[in-house]
C-alpha cells in the first residue's frame, strides 16, 4: 500500500518560488515614484539608500526600462527623438512611503546632435556621477544588441571598472530584443558577454516585456543584498537600538 505523501517529503519548487520571487520584486519596483531631478553632481540629494543607474547611448532604452520595469508609463521621459532625457532622474523605490533604493535615469551619450562643448560637459557629469557617487550601488547598462558595445560604451567600462572591481553590481541589458531573430539574439548575447569580460549580460524588450523578471529580480537581489542596517530616519541619524532575540 503506498503511502500518502507527507508534509516534509513535498519537493520544493524552484520555478514557482522564482515566480514568486520576480511578482515580489516586480511589486515592489511599482512603487517607484519621482524623488528629483538635477543638472548635476553636486545638486543631487545625499542619501543612505543603494543607488543604481541606469547608462548607455542615447536612445538605447533607458527610460523606457525603467518605466516598464516600474510599470508606471510616464514615470521616466522616453521618447523617440534622441536627447529627451538631460538631467540626471531619481526615482525613490520603498513601500509603504518608506525609501530602501533610489533608480536612477541618466542622459544618454553619444547622441550626433548635441553640440561638441554640450557633449563634453555632459560626459564629465556622468563619469564624475559614475566614479564619486558614494551610494551608487549597481549600474545597468542598456545596449542595442543591433549596434552593439560602441567606443562610448568602452569608455563607460573602464570609467566603472575599478568600482566593480572593489565590488559594485554591474549589469548589461540587451535592449529591443524584440528587433532581433531568436538566433541573433542568442548571438548577440554571446558577443555582448565576451565584450563584458565575465560580466552579467541578459536580453530585455520593453515591448515584449521580455528579461522583465530577470532584470527585476536583479534589482532586487541587488538592493535586498545592501540592505543590512536599517537606514537613519530623517528625525534622527541615531543607531537603531540593539535587536534582542
Ligand atoms: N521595439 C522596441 N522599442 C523600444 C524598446 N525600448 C525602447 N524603445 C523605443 O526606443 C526609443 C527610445 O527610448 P527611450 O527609453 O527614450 O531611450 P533612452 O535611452 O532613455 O534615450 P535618451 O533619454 O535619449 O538617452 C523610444 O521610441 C522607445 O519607444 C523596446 O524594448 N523595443
Ligand atoms: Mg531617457
């Protein structure tokens, strides 16, 4: 007679838990809501929260990322003309009103357009963000698989690569995948892995809403793996008292 099955021999269930996973972070990431916007470093708000931003040419699909991944439409400036987002966009990400991670949106480079002094200006910006932002956490580069990793990219690489190496997360998401036949999407994710030196490199499409759990679950894992204190309030940069058990 066999036995009926017993509590503890129910065999866990990875793919539900990573769905359940991805729902948890996917909610949590709708909480996002604008929090400032700024031309430059030094008007940026300090704060305790991890950072992460969001990087690459102009065009590429950086607000519309983050307004999917947010499922909030109009929360990031996302437009086809290129050089719709100028200033550096901060999105306060906590529930229940509370802040445990901030997103940020930047302007891309390498639009044609932008006059020469313009363009210089902006990249000193960004890498002096890049290098000196002391919470910036992780950064998601956003490429087009159909262009690939262009000299600015490179760039960007090696201005992150001595925080990655002291430790930052670092992501590459592989834009408008929906572009691209399932074969040269494969391809281009090989291309793009060797170009990122080992780094993490996944297919996104904001139309397709494809990598959209990975990308979040990304995320999460990122902010959840910063958080071991319990950030100060704004009444009072007191330590938090002791937990007893
Ligand atoms: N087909 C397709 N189009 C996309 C996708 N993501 C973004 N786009 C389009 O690409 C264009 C640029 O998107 P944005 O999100 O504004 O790009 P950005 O990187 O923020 O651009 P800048 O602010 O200029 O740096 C828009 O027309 C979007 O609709 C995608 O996943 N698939
Ligand atoms: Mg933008």
């Amino acid at each position: 007679m066999t036995q009926p099955p017993q509590p503890d021999s129910v065999q866990p269930n990875p793919e539900k838990a990573r769905e359940d996973r991805a729902r948890e972070a996917l909610g949590w990431l709708h909480t996002a809501r604008f929090l400032t916007t700024a031309a430059q470093l030094n008007q940026l708000p300090d704060h305790a929260y991890p950072e992460i931003a969001f990087v690459g040419r102009s065009n590429a699909g950086k607000s519309t990322a983050i307004n999917t991944l947010t499922q909030q439409n109009q929360l990031a400036y996302a437009s086809k003309r290129p050089g719709r987002t100028q200033h550096i966009n901060l999105f306060a990400l906590g529930r229940q009103g509370q802040t445990d991670a901030v997103l940020t949106d930047l302007p891309g480079y390498g639009y044609a357009a932008v006059p020469k002094d313009d363009k210089r200006r902006w990249q000193q910006v960004m890498a002096n963000y890049l290098v000196h932002r002391e919470n910036l956490a992780g950064v998601v580069m956003m490429c087009d698989p159909r262009h690939g990793l262009k000299e600015l990219d490179e760039i960007l690489l090696e201005v992150i690569r001595p925080r990655v190496e002291e430790g930052m997360d670092f992501l590459i998401l592989l834009t408008k995948a929906d572009k691209l036949t399932r074969s040269d999407q494969a391809k281009a994710l090989s291309i793009a892995k060797l170009q990122a030196g080992g780094g993490e490199v996944k297919l996104f499409s904001a139309l397709k809403r494809q990598g959209l759990e990975d990308a979040a679950l990304w995320l999460r894992e990122l902010v959840e793996s910063h958080v071991p204190h319990p950030a100060p309030t704004d009444e009072s940069s007191e330590p938090p008292p002791e937990q007893t058990p």
